[in-house]
C-alpha cells in the first residue's frame, strides 16, 4: 500500500496513457512491404483513432459515428480472420461494385487510370532483389500511388462483387505482395481502429536502423 501511495501519480499517468492510446491517438510500426511504396518497413505511423468513431476503450463498442471512412484512406484494422492488426488502404466503399482485371481496379464499371511513374526495387525471398513497377492509380477524386510486381505469381483478378452494407474492401498499395481483402473478404466498420495520418518516425530495417529524416512528418493523406 505504501508503494502504491507513493506511485499513484505515475499510476494514474499509466492508465491515462493507456486509455488515450486505446480510445483517442495511437501509432504503428509497419512490419512488412504489404504498403510499399507509400509506407516503408521501420516506419512509425500516427492513428487517429477518432477519425471515424469514438469507441469504448479497448472495445470494438462504437459511443458514437464521428465520420465515415472515404475510399483511398490509410486504415488500421483487427483482421477478421484472426484478428492480427493490419494497414492497408480502402479500396471500396459500402454498396461500391468492385472488381479487378490484370491488376486494373474497377468500381461500379469504372476503370481506374494508371500511370506510370517508374521503377523501385525490392527483395521478396526466395526470389531475390526484383523490379518494382511504380503506378498512379486515379479512381474518381481519389489517386495515389500503386507498386506491381510483375515476376511473382499474384491475385491480379477477382471479382465483380458488391460490399455490403457497414463493410470495406481493403488492398495493399503493393498490390502483388499484399494479404488484404482478396485472401480475408470485407472488414466490417466495427473492426476499424483509425486512420493513419502522418509518418512520426522512419528507420531502415536493413541497413543498420539508420534514420530516415526525409520521411519524417510525412503525411499519408491520399498518398
């Protein structure tokens, strides 16, 4: 009792803290290329948890609907598959009829425009250092960068289907290096944890932790 007298300020630091990061702000280190080339492995990114609604810490109980997710968003989410917190980026939008050809997306019998922006690297084991083909995808308002992997075997052709109602078709922006919505179906509203913002630190992985400055601050809206 002594103990907890003497700490209860740090305690009650704790569980402010704790409660800010599970209902308000959060961040997430992204682990792997599924986000390439917009998010980097070893970088850290800022999620506004309220960005679409206010939840009851550490629930999936939503108090009250704050916004509604747009198409092109960053998003944090509880796989529904296992539960496994991912990032990928939606795709699709309640009602949205979706589908993709040849990695070309359509929504509601519109193509996506691409362009092409050049090429990247990237080492995907056992096939070693492969070219990267870097694209702008434009889907109505919404553009942002794509990255195709055209050596590696790939869902490049799913659909047409429709998301149903409170549920979002998430993909990767590396489209061919991406478990999203084509291995685990739609995400229902409830399993969204926030949107990503901004990039609050970045480390290369590979080389050392060596500081990224260049990304740091770098926001993600519609990238």
């Amino acid at each position: 009792m002594t103990w907890l007298r003497a700490n209860k300020g740090f305690l009650a630091f704790l569980l402010l803290f704790g409660i800010f990061r599970t209902a308000v702000a959060d961040w997430n280190p992204i682990p792997s290329a599924s986000m390439r080339p917009n998010l980097l492995e070893g970088d850290v990114v800022f999620v506004n948890r309220l960005a679409y609604d206010a939840k009851i810490p550490l629930t999936n109980i939503s108090l009250a609907r704050l916004g509604e997710p747009q198409r092109g968003d960053i998003v944090t989410f509880s796989s529904p598959k296992d539960g496994t917190r991912l990032i990928k980026r939606i795709a699709a939008l309640p009602g949205d009829t979706v589908e993709m050809r040849g990695e070309r997306l359509l929504i509601n019998g519109e193509q996506a425009d691409y362009t092409v922006l050049g090429n990247g690297m990237e080492t995907v084991p056992p096939l070693g250092d492969l070219t990267a083909l870097h694209l702008t995808e434009r889907s109505g308002a919404t553009s942002y960068r794509i990255q195709v992997l055209p050596q590696v075997r790939a869902m490049r052709d799913f659909g047409p289907v429709t998301i149903p109602a409170d549920r979002f078709l998430m993909l990767g922006d590396n489209r061919d290096n991406s478990g999203d919505s084509r291995v685990f179906g739609t995400v229902p509203r409830e399993l969204l944890i926030g949107r990503a913002e901004r990039i609050l630190v970045s480390a290369d992985i590979l080389d050392h932790w060596t500081p990224r400055v260049e990304r740091i601050g770098m926001s993600l809206r519609q990238q």
